[in-house]
C-alpha cells in the first residue's frame, strides 16, 4: 500500500515544495523553542507585575522599552526614505489600534492568568485564518481541516464550561468600586452584563481580541511595505504607542496612588518581560518564519508555547520557583492562583492537537475534477470549473433577490410574514425570560424555535417549487412541495408521539405547575398564531379544501404542561380536510390544486393555536380548581389529534411519492382509457402510467398498438386530446405498428425479448380480430 | 421446441387474461364505483402481513423487531431513571433499528408484489419511501434532541450514572446485532449509494493517517465504513466518556454536551442518505447516469431522420430501475416505426421502462412519399427473412398467427444461433438503401448518406447476441 501511495509523484511530494533538510534548520527550530520558553516566562512574570502595576502604566513602560531597544537596532531614523506625513498618520492609527489591542490582551490576562492567555491568546495568524476559513467558507481544505476547528471551538469551550477556576472565589469579593481606572470600570462592567462569571469573561475578551489581532496583522501588512520592512515599522509604531499613551499614564499615576513600594526592584523584571515578550520574540519570529516555513514555525512555536505553559503553571507557586520569580508576594496569594484544573488540562491538548492540525499543510491546494489518465497512467485533473463556478454573490444581494422571490407569491409570502411574526415573538420571549431570568419562558422561547423549523421547511420548499426545471429535475421542483408537506407530516407525528409519551408519564404522577407566567404568554401565542391561521386557512381554503369549503374545523385543546416554570405548548386540530374525493368535482384539469406544503404549514399552526388555547384552558382548571390531572389528560388527548390529522396529509402525499395513479382522477382515466381503445385504428394499449407529479402536474405515459394504415400523429393527437380532458397534462405517447416489432425484432437481441415481442404481436392479432368480430 | 411452445402459450395466455381482467374491471368500475375496495384498512394490513409471514426469511426480521422493541422499552425506562439526555439520543438510534426492520419487511412485501392498476410501476418505491421516513424521522428525533439540550444547558439536572452503562452496552450490543446479522438490503444499498457523511469522512481522513503508520491495518480500515455502525461505536464512545466524567469530576454538563455530539452525528449519518432516498422520490435523474444518458441521446440525435430530442425524462423508479419518456421530432418523410425502432433500442440498455412519442410537424400535409411507406413493411420482411424467401406471401420471420414458430433454430441449435440475424442483417442494409431508392425520389439525395447511422448499428447486434445486455444489467439492485 505505501509503495502505491509513494508511486504516485503528486502525492508522494515530488512535485512539490521542496523541503530543506531538518539537519540545516535544527539550530532555527531550537532558538525558537528558546524564545517560546522565555515569552511564557514573561508573560507569567507579567501576570504578578500586574497585580500591582495598572494595566496602562504596564502597558506604557513595554512599549517604551520595547521602542528604546528598537530604536537603538532599527535606527528607523537615520536609515531608510522618510516618513511621509500621511504615513505618519497611519502609523499613528497603526498604534493606537495595536496598543487597544494589548490592552485587551493584558486585561484578559489579568482576568483569566497567564497560562489560560498562553493558550487562548498566543496563536499564529495562519492558524486562526485556517480556522475562520473552515468556519465560513465551504472550501475549508478537507476533514482534516474541519477537525481542526472542532478541536478549536471545543478546547475554548472547555475552558468555558469545564474549568472550574479557584479564582472565581476571589473575583466574586472583588468589590465594584476597586477599579483602578475608568478603563477597566468599563470592561468589567461590560463583562458582568454578559452575564458571566470573571474569567469566563476573560476568556471571551481574549478570544475577540484574538481575532481582532489577526485582521490586524493582516491588515497592516500593507502598510509595513510602504513603510519599508515590518521591523521598522513595529519600531515606529512602538514609539507612537508610547507617545499616545503617555498622557493617560501622566493623568493614571497623578490621580490614582500606585501600590508599587519602589520602582527600583520592577526593573529587572520589566526589563525581562520586555526583552522576551516584546522584542526577542519579534525578531526570533522573523527570522524563523523566514528561514522555515510559516506552517512549521507556527507549529513548532505555538507547540512549544503551550507546553512550556502548562509546565510552568505547574511549578509556579512552588517554593523552588521563588527565586526565580522576582516579585516574591506574601504566602497567602499562592492558594487564589489560577490553579491547574482537569479543564485547562484537556482544553490544552486540544488547542495543542487543533494547532497542529491547522498549521499543517492542506493537501490539495484547490479542488479539480478527474478528467482522465494521462498515457501513463496520472490522472488528470480539470480545475477550471470550480474557478468558474465560484461567482457567489454578495450576501446582502442574496437576501435581496430571496426577498424578492419570496414576496412575489401568495403563499410564500404568507408563510414569510408569518415566520417574521411568530420569530418576533419568540425573541420577545426569550429577550424577557433572559431579562427576568425565568427559565420557563425561556424553554418556551427555545420550543417556539423548534416550530418555526417547520415554517422555515415550508418557506423554503414554496420558494424552490418556482425554481426552473433543470437537466437533473426534469420535471421542475413542484414535487419538492409534496415532500415538505410529508416531511412536515412526519414532523407533526414526531411532535405527538413526544406529547404522548410525556403525557402518560405526567399522568402517572402529576407535577406542580406554577401557572403564573403561562396565562400571559400563551395568550400572546394565542394571538399570533390567530393571525397565522386567518392567513393560512385563506390559503388553505383555496388550496386544500377539495370542493367543498373548509367546512368545520374542529380545533383542539392543548397542552400545557411545566415542571416548575416549564411550559411546552403544543397542540393541534383537525383541520378540514374533508375529503370529498370523486363526489361532483369538476371534470376541468388542474381545477384545484393540492399544496401539501401549505397544508403542513397550516397543520402546524393550528397545533400551536390549540395549544395556546388549551394552556390557558388548564392554567384555568389548575389555579380555580386545582385539578392536577388536567393536564396531561389534556395533553393525551392532544396528541391523539395531532396524530388523527395528520394521517390525511401522510396518506395524501405518499400517494403522490409513490406514483399512485391520483385517486380523483382515477374515474376519469378509466373513461379516457376506453375512450381511447375506441378510437379508429387502435388495437389496443399496454403499460399505462399516470400519477400526479406535483400539484399541477399529471403525467402520464401510454404504448398504444394501431393499425399499419393509420397515420400515427393523428392517433397521438387524438389520444392526447382525449387523456387531456382527463388531467393529464404531461403526456408521452408511444405508437406501435406491427412493423415496429419486425424492425424491433430484427434489431433486439436476446432470446427474451423476442419472445415478449412475438407475444405482443400475438395480443395485437387476438384485438385486431376481435374487432373484425365486432 | 415442444417446451418453447409450452412457454410461449402459457406466456401469452396470461398476458391476454391480464388484459381482459383489466378491461373488466375498467368495465366494472365505470358502473359501481366503490367496488371492494371498501375493505377495512386493517383486515388489508393483516392480509399483506400474512402475505409476508408466509416467507421463512422475514420471521427473523420479525423475531429481531419484537426483540428490538423489547430493548427500546427496556433503554427508554433507563433513560427516565438515569435522566440522561445522551442516552436517550442513542435510544433513538435503537429506534431507528426498528425502522430499518420495518423497512426490510417492506422490501421483502415489495418483491413479491406485482404492479398493480393503481401502482402500475410497482411497489419498489414503498422501499424508497420507507427509507426516506426512517432517516427523516431518526433527524426530526436528533432535531429534538438538539432542542432539549440547549434547554437543559440552562439548568443542567443530574444525571444518575447506575444504568448508563449497562443502558449503552445493551444498546451498542443489541444495534451491532441488528445490523450484522439481518440483511438489510433497501439500507446496505443506499448508505453505498449515498454520498458519505462526514462522520465516513473523518474516520476515512483518520485512518488514513494512521495506515501512513501502520500500513498492515489498510485493507481493514481502508475501505469505506459503514455508516451504521459506525455511528453506534461512536455513540457508545461518547456515552463511554459521559459515564467516566460524571463519575469521576461530576460533570453533568458533560452528558448534555454528548448527548448533542449524538444527536449532531446522527444528523451527519442521515442526511446524505435522506437526500439520496428524497432526490429518487422527487423523480430526479441520478446524477450517476447523466453522463451514459448524454452519450446515448446524443447518439439518438444522430440517427437517421431524427431532427431533435426532446422533454427528456428520466427518474428511477425503486433503487435502479431507470424509468423514462422521452419526445423525439423526426423529419416529415421518415419512417416513424423505424426511427421509434432505433430509439427504443439505443436506450433500452439503460432505461427499462421507456415511452418514446415520435413527434412530425405538420404531418397532416400530404408528403410525397406517404404513399409509398406502406410498401416499405412489405419489403422489410424480405430483409427479415431467410433468403430464400421472396414476396409477402411465405410467412415471415414472426407472422401473427404462428407466433415462434420461426424461431426455433434460433432456440434449439446453438449453432445455427445468429444466423437468421446475422443473413437478415447482411442483406439489411441494401434493402433499405433499395428501398429508399426506389421509394423517395426526391429526397433520396439528402438521403443516402446518412443510412450509415443504421448500418453501424446493424454490425453490432450479432456480437450483442445472446449476451443478453437487457434489463437484467440495468437492475443493478435486484439480482
């Protein structure tokens, strides 16, 4: 097997890149692990720094330092073309922008520790290109990639939800008034309105500015060539940092008393984070991203960076590393560190695997399809295609033409506003039971949701069922709304079957309900689903009811049923559907027109309508009378009728899924099929196929045997005419002579089909006397 | 040759009393409308099902459904008990094994039904259907599933671990039974048939990567998966780590968080094979096929006559058989039954059930020839029959009153086998280049070249012969 595979010198690597030998590139790799080590050694040692120095003064005394190195290496002055004003004033954005950035970086720090910042903060851009680009566009670069961003998502999740963090206990005594500054007021406030807890805020705030680094680093590429080098950049941009942050610094350190004993025993340290944070990691980086690979660099760095993060976590507070850390604080720090935990632990190896996986090279650069083998055997790839097809369309135009599309017709149209209504709603709800911390109103916002799955099924299908025929859709889409009408149906089924079984376990034992919230809301959800069924059951009048207008629609009940707050309302009805099939319909073709799609839609609201209703009906019986059982023999009997209903729709469109021939136009067909043996010349007429493709199309198709002296088109049209009348509008007709059989019989082949053709003859021969007889 | 006849009487008397069955009953129903059909749905149900008893094979699948509904009730207790959220997404993948018993069940009902009046392609599509509510049933679950967990993410109850595992291992070792000992064949062909999902994929990409290492595992993990049971194993994998969490660090949010991992997965498994079963009921051509399609139409176009090909429409009808019509305009002056002839015959190979409506413009305008085209039947027998035989007199190869006789030594001598075909078809094309001569006149200029199409056509029929190509080969599914 690995012999096949390396045969192949596309994948084998022959053809591509060329790779350096490891042995040449060991001494970048080592200085790059070197520097990794030492920038968390930094990053550790500025976390403490932190404790006592304000982030902004912190933040002032880096760039400064950083700017005075650079200045002394770069000499951005002296050498190189001047600096043009308008260049100036991009630096100067290029600053500001870069300096907010770590601000946030050194403010997520202080609020999630340092090796939770290592691992969430310090990744390459390439990395999290390739992660944005499996996330939001389709041409990801195969599983692997996908698996990548997975491990991604799921290790800062991990951190998210998994990581109980002993700090938490310490943010919480944190008081609001102890903020240093207007800034991190700010920032806190902001984070304590999401609603979550300090450091899970930290981790948040680190992955934007994360995100916001990258498109920085991107977006400043330009920007570094016109300058002339990054390097000389960054030394500008240093400096102007510095200089913009130093009247903030002046007004910080005059108004507010620093917690600093002397200045004096922070400058080893500071000197230390400067070096390894700020500058030897810039130049170490260039180099190796120059002499290595960017992949590789990025691989190896950010490897490195993890691991020697989780060591050092780990040998931080220990007595042994005392020495090494140069802000010895008292004893009773060390147990509200940020602790190592499983969390953090398994979130690492994530974002150690996701890394990896990320910044390895994609396989295939872009997707080609297989034309052929070239003579000796490599195959052949066409990969114009997929540079041709790639023409998407801005996103805002998209949703302008759908809108157009979609409010161009009726039924679309009325499912579209109705979705609108029913989402606004549930937004409503959900925004309120989040306002008012109800769990209740927000489970029912998250059920509302799962209905309007369905409406959106529907809007879709109304809308594809107007798209063209195409070579693959013969037919056009029309019979894309039956099966969203029987999906739909399925759905309902699914629906009640879950009422059911949660019905006959309430009935067993029948919980509380608090019925305070439920009267209001389902008397909204009441309202909108009543404007919701005045639409439809215009609709569905039009549609559906066969014949005879939509006469009783007995509507039901409900369910409303909660444990505590909970409240789920389902419900549903029977809509009318009666079927009249066969009594006085009208002969005319294409007369009334059976739209499962909106009679599914039109199901599901009426569910939602009785549910509503029979809520508030239980809430009643529950608060006046106490009546427990109420409701889930409520709830029972719903479902029941959900599942009663629905059997019409099902049944309907399996019939059409199946091919059945239309059972209204069955009678007719019958006619029109003796009619058509009637007809001068025929003898008689074999496999006949009709069934009803979508709502407005009946296709059919026939082998009609005739005499040799007849002219065959007059036959067809005949024969057309006549299954016409009948409903069928998509017609083939195929027109046997008997020299048809010779000429088949000369032509065909196998022992069998002479045979069936011999007997086809044969019944044309008992017709054509059987009529010389009458 | 007294079997032939034997056959062939047999053969054609049924076929004459289908016919008069059905002219009856086309008679009878134009007068009592309700005819018996008005048996109750139930005493139906139970005759199919006593239909599909009577087979030996579908007890098993019987014998598995009772057992399968016996461990659903078993695992949905469990999951009440437990109150786990990730146990009850793989309960529904039990479920889903109940539906693809009910499938095969269906699948073997299919075959032994002949089409019927109403259902006159057959039953084949109940399979489809049947796959395709299965798979749409199994999301709708996962669906809900999904709805459920993002409630309890706001308030995460806790999870009792005493039967979780015993609840996963009955699970896992009940499914993976299911699905390796009950042939499946409506589920076993579509998860081939239908694109892979991006469970497939991954573990595809994985083992990939780790034949690089270990080349000695490729030919087991090389090919591709099944979907099936894939999704078991990875199922039982996360409930595995649930089980471990919760019992070690309490972490409840765990089984919410797989529980939606299951519920994703399934999704993953389901939809490639849901869009395939969808796509066949929509009445879409197979993408497959487009490109053997093409090519036969194209050659179609070209033959003799044909001006254009047109109202394409092809769909299969269960999983395979190709079903089509098809609208193909011909020249005024060309011979219909002939043209209709090569068409037929060109497709045939591809399409079982073909329609195929010649269509002329303006036909009713007198054409010179229209006169002449009748004495072209005359002449075709001349082609036809063996050369000894002139004029329309001696019976012809297939004359209407002596059905096969003529074929005998095309049955009992092997021989002999071609070589009535292979001399017709010698002298085919002459005759027709004859005939044509004679016949047209004016239009013979325009003519004669393109006699060609035939002529390759006629060359390589013998070598078809008895090879028996027909739809047989087409039907891919059905042996």
């Amino acid at each position: 097997m690995d012999d096949k595979y390396s045969s192949n010198v596309i994948s084998g690597g022959k053809l591509g890149r060329v790779e350096v030998p490891n042995a040449r590139l060991t001494r970048y790799i080592v200085l790059l692990l070197l520097t990794k080590l030492l920038k968390a050694l930094g990053i550790f040692e500025s976390y403490d720094l932190l404790k006592v120095v304000h982030v902004v003064q912190f933040l002032f005394i880096l760039k400064l330092g950083c700017a005075v190195i650079l200045l002394f290496f770069q000499k951005p002055f002296s050498s190189g073309k001047m600096v043009a004003k308008r260049q100036w004033i991009r630096i100067l954005k290029h600053a500001v922008i870069s300096s907010v950035i770590s601000l946030l970086g050194f403010f997520g720090l202080t609020l999630c520790g340092p090796l939770r910042t290592l691992l969430l903060f310090e990744h390459s851009d390439l990395v999290v290109i390739s992660l944005l680009s499996v996330l939001f566009t389709n041409s990801g670069g195969g599983p692997s990639k996908t698996r990548g961003a997975a491990f991604f998502i799921i290790a800062v999740v991990c951190l998210l939800l998994f990581d109980n963090d002993d700090l938490m206990a310490k943010m919480a005594e944190h008081p609001e008034g102890h903020h240093d500054s207007a800034l991190t007021h700010a920032l806190y406030t902001g984070i304590s309105f999401l609603g979550v807890a300090d450091h899970k805020g930290g981790v948040v705030l680190l992955v934007l500015a994360l995100c916001l680094k990258v498109a920085f680093h991107t977006h400043s590429r330009k920007l570094s060539v016109e300058i002339g080098g990054a390097k000389r950049l960054y030394a500008l941009s240093n400096l102007v940092s510095s200089v913009v942050l130093l009247p903030w610094v002046i007004v910080l350190s005059s108004t507010t008393e620093s917690k600093v004993e002397s200045w004096s025993s922070l400058a080893l340290p500071f000197a230390l984070i400067v070096f390894s944070v700020m500058v030897l990691d810039f130049y170490v980086e260039s180099i190796c991203t120059a002499k290595l690979e960017a992949l590789r660099c990025a691989r190896y760095g950010s490897a490195c960076l993890f691991l020697s993060g989780l060591l050092l976590a780990n040998f931080w507070t220990h007595p042994l590393t005392d020495q090494l850390r140069a802000m010895s604080k008292s004893g009773q720090q060390a147990s509200t560190e940020h602790v190592l935990s499983g969390g953090v632990l398994v979130s690492a190896c994530f974002f150690v695997m996701a890394d990896s996986i990320l910044s390895s090279p994609s396989e295939k650069g872009q997707k080609g399809t297989l034309v052929g083998y070239s003579p000796e055997g490599m195959p052949l790839y066409n990969l114009m295609g997929d540079a041709l097809q790639h023409s998407s369309q801005s996103l805002p135009r998209f949703i302008k033409d759908s809108l157009k599309q979609i409010l161009e017709e009726y039924d679309s149209r009325q499912i579209f506003y109705f979705l609108c209504l029913n989402l606004a709603f549930t937004f409503v709800e959900l925004f309120y039971g989040v306002w008012t911390n109800s769990l209740g109103l927000i489970s029912d916002g998250f059920h509302m949701l799962f209905d309007c799955s369905a409406l959106v099924l529907g809007l879709f299908a109304a809308l594809m069922t107007r798209w063209k025929a195409t070579r693959i859709y013969s037919y056009g889409y029309g019979r894309v709304e039956i099966l969203s009408g029987f999906i739909n149906g399925l759905f309902l089924m699914v629906i009640a079957f879950f009422v059911f079984v949660e019905s006959v376990s309430r009935l067993i034992d029948p919980p509380n309900i608090n019925t305070v919230m439920l009267a209001p809301v389902s008397v909204g959800g009441l309202l909108v689903n009543l404007v919701g069924i005045c639409a439809f059951s215009h609709a569905h009048s039009h549609g559906a009811s066969k014949g005879s207008c939509s006469s009783h629609e007995h509507g039901h009940s409900h369910h409303g049923h909660g444990t505590g707050e909970h409240s789920h309302t389902h419900g549903h009805s029977h809509g009318g559907h009666s079927h009249s099939h066969g009594h006085g319909h009208s002969h005319s073709p294409g007369g009334r027109s059976m739209n499962a799609n909106m009679r599914g839609v039109f199901l599901h609201v009426l569910a939602d309508t009785m549910g509503s209703v029979g809520v508030i009906i239980s809430t009643v019986l529950i608060s006046q009378f106490g009546w427990l059982i109420a409701d889930p023999i409520c709830s029972l009997f719903i479902a029941t009728l959900i599942f009663l209903s629905v059997i019409p729709l099902l049944k309907d469109a399996c019939e059409v899924l199946l091919l059945r021939t239309p059972p209204e136009q069955e009678k007719d067909l019958n006619f029109a099929l003796e009619k058509v043996q009637k007809i001068e010349g025929v003898l008689s007429y074999r496999d006949p196929h009709f069934w009803r493709h979508s709502a407005s199309v009946i296709a059919g198709t026939i082998h009609l045997q005739i005499m040799s002296d007849v002219v065959e088109q007059r036959v067809i049209q005949q024969v057309t005419a006549v299954l016409k009348d009948a409903g069928v509008n998509n017609l083939t007709v195929q027109v046997e002579k008997e020299a048809y059989f010779q000429h088949m019989s000369g032509l065909s082949t196998g022992f069998h089909e002479v045979l069936a053709m011999t007997q086809q003859m044969e019944s044309m021969k008992y017709y054509k006397d059987g009529t010389c007889i009458m | 040759m007294v079997a032939v006849d034997v056959i062939n009487f047999k053969d054609s008397d049924t076929t004459i009393h289908r016919k008069k069955q059905e002219t009856d009953t086309y008679v009878l129903g134009t007068i009592h409308p309700f005819r018996k059909t008005h048996k109750s749905i139930l005493g139906k149900f139970i005759q199919e099902f006593n239909l599909v008893s009577s087979d030996r094979r579908s007890w098993k699948i019987l014998l598995f459904g009772v057992l399968n509904v016996i461990c659903t009730a078993c695992l949905l207790t469990w999951c009440n008990s437990t109150n786990s959220m990730a146990l009850t997404a793989y309960t529904y993948l039990t479920i889903f094994d109940l539906f693809s018993l009910i499938t095969c069940l269906i699948s073997s009902w299919v075959s032994m039904k002949k089409p019927s009046q109403v259902f006159s392609f057959g039953f084949d599509r109940f399979e489809v259907l049947s796959v395709f509510a299965s798979t749409v049933l199994v999301q709708l679950g996962a669906l809900f599933i999904l709805k459920e967990s993002v409630e309890r993410f706001m308030e995460q109850p806790e999870v009792h671990t005493g039967r979780l595992l015993v609840g996963t291992f009955v699970a896992l070792f009940f499914n993976l039974l299911t699905l390796l000992s009950v042939k499946n064949k409506p589920f076993v062909y579509v998860s081939e048939a239908a694109s892979t999902s991006w469970l497939q994929e991954h573990v595809a990409d994985l083992s990939r990567s780790l034949c690089g290492i270990i080349p000695a595992l490729s030919s087991f993990l090389l090919p591709r998966m099944n979907p099936f049971v894939l999704i078991n194993l990875a199922g039982a994998f996360a409930l595995g780590i649930t089980y471990m969490l919760i019992e070690i660090n309490n972490y409840n949010a765990v089984d919410t968080a797989s529980a939606m991992a299951i519920a994703l997965m399934t999704f993953g498994t389901m939809y490639p094979m849901s869009v395939y079963s969808g796509k066949v009921l929509l009445q879409t051509t197979p993408s497959h096929v487009i490109g053997q399609l093409d090519k036969l139409l194209r050659e179609v176009s070209t033959l003799d006559g044909v001006l254009e090909v047109r109202n394409e429409h092809f769909w299969t009808i269960g999983f395979g058989a190709l079903a089509g019509s098809v609208h193909v305009r011909i020249r005024r002056d060309a011979n219909e039954q002939m043209v209709l002839a090569h068409v037929t015959n060109r497709l045939h190979t591809l399409v079982s059930t073909l329609t195929v409506q010649i269509f002329k413009d303006d036909w009713s305008r007198p054409l010179l020839v229209s006169s002449v085209l009748p004495a072209g039947t005359h002449s075709l027998s001349d082609y036809i029959g063996p050369s000894g035989f002139l004029g329309p007199s001696p019976p012809p190869e297939f004359s209407f009153n002596t059905p096969g006789r003529n074929i005998q030594p095309v049955v009992l001598s092997s021989t002999q086998q071609h070589r009535p075909y292979s001399l017709g078809l010698a002298y085919g094309s002459s005759p027709y280049a004859g005939m044509l001569g004679q016949g047209v006149g004016l239009g013979m200029g325009a003519r004669m070249p393109s006699v060609q199409g035939y002529r390759t056509s006629f060359s390589a029929a013998p070598q078809r012969y008895g090879s028996n190509p027909l739809p047989s080969q087409m039907n891919q599914y059905r042996p």
